[in-house]
C-alpha cells in the first residue's frame, strides 16, 4: 500500500515536473520520498535556486509562502491547508503594524517563522540557522525588536551581548521542554552529548551542548566524536538523524515532542496534492513584493 502510492508519487511528480520539498519534521514516509528535506534556511535556498514548474511543500503554512516569494514562477502546493504554526499566529500583520506605528525607530528582525503578511512590515528575516550572524551585523546603536519567538531572540541577546525588544511569542513545543526534562535525560545517559533547538528556553539551552537549527544538528553530529545524543527538539528529528548516521544512537526527550501541523503533511494528502487536490499558495501582489524584501536580504547576508 505505502509502496504503491510511493511509486505514484514518483510517477505524478515527474510528469508534472515538480519538486517535492519537505522539512525535517515532517512524517517519515514523506521525508523518505522527497527530493529535499532539510531546515528552513536550506529550504528557503532551494525553493529560490530550482527552476520546477511546481514546489510540492511539506511542512507548514509560512515556509510554502516562503517558497512562493522566492519561486514566484512555480506553483506551490502544499498537501494541506491546515498545516499553521502556532508562533506565526501570535504575531499577525494587523498587530505587528500598530506596534510600528508606535515605535518607528525600530529596526524590524523577524524569524522565518512569521506569515508574509508581517514579512512585508519587516527590515531583514532570519532562521535559526542565520540568526547570530545576520543580527551581529545589525546597527546596534538603534533600537531593535526581534519578533515573534521571544525564546530565541533571549537566546540571541545573551550569546551576543544585546538587549533587543522582544515580541512575546514561542513554540509551544519547544517551551514546553523543561530544565527538569534535560537534567533527567542527562542523568539517565551520562555519555551522551545534548543538543537543543534555539527556540528552547535559554536556561534549556544553558544546560546542552549545543543549540542549533536542526541543519545545525546534523552537522553538529557529523563533526562530533560522541556516540550517543539526546534531542531537544520534535520528533521528526529522530528519524531524519538515524537516517543519515546508522552508527549513532539518538535519544529524543518525550514522546510528546510532537508537531502536530508538521504531521498533518501525510503521504495520502501528498498523493491528492499531485493529483490536483492540493491547497495552492497565492498571495497578493502587493504582500508579495514586500514581504521578499526581507527574505532576500536574509539570504544575501547569510
Ligand atoms: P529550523 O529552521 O531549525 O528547521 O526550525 C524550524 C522550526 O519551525 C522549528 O520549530
Ligand atoms: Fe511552529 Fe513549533 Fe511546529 Fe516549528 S515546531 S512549525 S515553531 S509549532
């Protein structure tokens, strides 16, 4: 059954020409079939450099429109409309302009993780795989607001030495992870080494080893000498890393570190959005030139 609609999905994508996008929390089956899985700064990249006629995005809503500002030519389809993340919705454009209008000598940053609506308000994005980088070259002298994911943005001032305004969103799964999870998962294997997601608390990320976007995680594990890790992060991630490092033993916090809009991507709905049944990103012209602004700096930057 899953080999039949694997050999559909190979066979509906190659006729129509279309790329299969997907993020590193997405199900198993899905990252297994796709032409590229990987974080949102790597998918941003692809999306701009291929020349498909149609993106198939598995992930959430805010990457399938980050795909579309950078590949205005293709189509992108997503399997499902409902695939949101939650720290997008705590910053919409609506709030996000009247902020501005209150506070006009802030330098905008705004994490990927934002609708293009209130990318079209922004200076410059970031990823979590871009972040300390893009916002050390930043003017300093003014006033900065990083919005939404207050999480990395505390995580940001402390390894920088800065103190940006904070807009008070977050992961509700990456919050969620408690000192008390790592100090428990650390006790319970001594040997291992511990990685977290940025998005993590800072008094979480105080206690790994490393904290990273999850491209920054498999490159951390490519370059360690360790064995064995724990992964603060979503569950994706597990199988994503037993993939590419058989030899390593990976060990996730709860079985609750799940996303659940990343898992809404399923192969049946991969199916359906190739047969012509998919959720197709459109947004208006005017958002649209906006909003890229701050995507292409990012990636000029980065
Ligand atoms: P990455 O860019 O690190 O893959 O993170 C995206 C995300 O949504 C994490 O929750
Ligand atoms: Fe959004 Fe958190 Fe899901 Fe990432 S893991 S897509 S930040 S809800």
């Amino acid at each position: 059954m899953i080999q039949d609609m694997i050999s559909r999905i190979q066979k509906l994508k190659e006729a129509q020409h279309a790329v299969i996008l997907a993020h590193n929390y997405v199900v198993p089956e899905i990252q297994d079939v796709a032409d590229f899985v990987g974080d949102s700064l790597e998918l941003s990249r692809k999306a701009r450099d291929n020349n498909a006629e149609t993106i198939i995005f598995c992930g959430v809503r805010f990457m399938g429109e980050t795909a579309k500002l950078l590949c205005p030519q293709a189509r992108v389809i997503m399997p499902t409309a409902a695939a949101g993340c939650p720290m997008a919705d705590s910053c919409l454009y609506e709030g996000l302009r009247a902020w501005k209008a209150d506070h006009p000598e802030h330098t905008l940053v705004a994490y990927v993780n934002t609708t293009a609506a209130t990318k079209s308000l922004v200076d410059i994005c970031v990823t979590s795989g871009n972040a300390e980088k893009i916002v050390s070259k930043l003017d300093h002298t003014k006033p900065i607001m990083f919005l939404p994911d207050r999480n990395l943005g505390a995580n940001l001032n402390h390894r920088l030495g800065l103190n940006m305004d904070l807009w008070n969103g977050c992961c509700w799964l990456h919050n969620g992870i408690k000192v008390a999870d790592i100090a428990r998962a650390k006790a319970e294997n001594p040997d291992a080494a511990v990685m977290v997601h940025l998005e993590c608390q800072p008094e979480v990320v105080a206690m790994a080893d490393a904290a990273l976007s999850t491209a920054g995680m498999l490159k951390y594990v490519e370059k360690s000498n360790a064995k064995r890790f724990i992964v603060g992060t979503e569950s994706g991630m597990l199988h994503r890393l037993e993939v590419l490092f058989p030899d390593r033993e990976f060990i996730g916090l709860e079985p609750t570190l799940v996303c659940h809009n990343m898992k809404k991507n399923t192969l049946e709905l991969l199916v359906d959005a190739l047969e012509g049944r998919g959720y197709e990103i459109t947004l208006p012209e005017d958002i649209m030139a906006s909003a890229v602004r701050p995507i292409e700096r990012m990636l000029e930057w980065s």
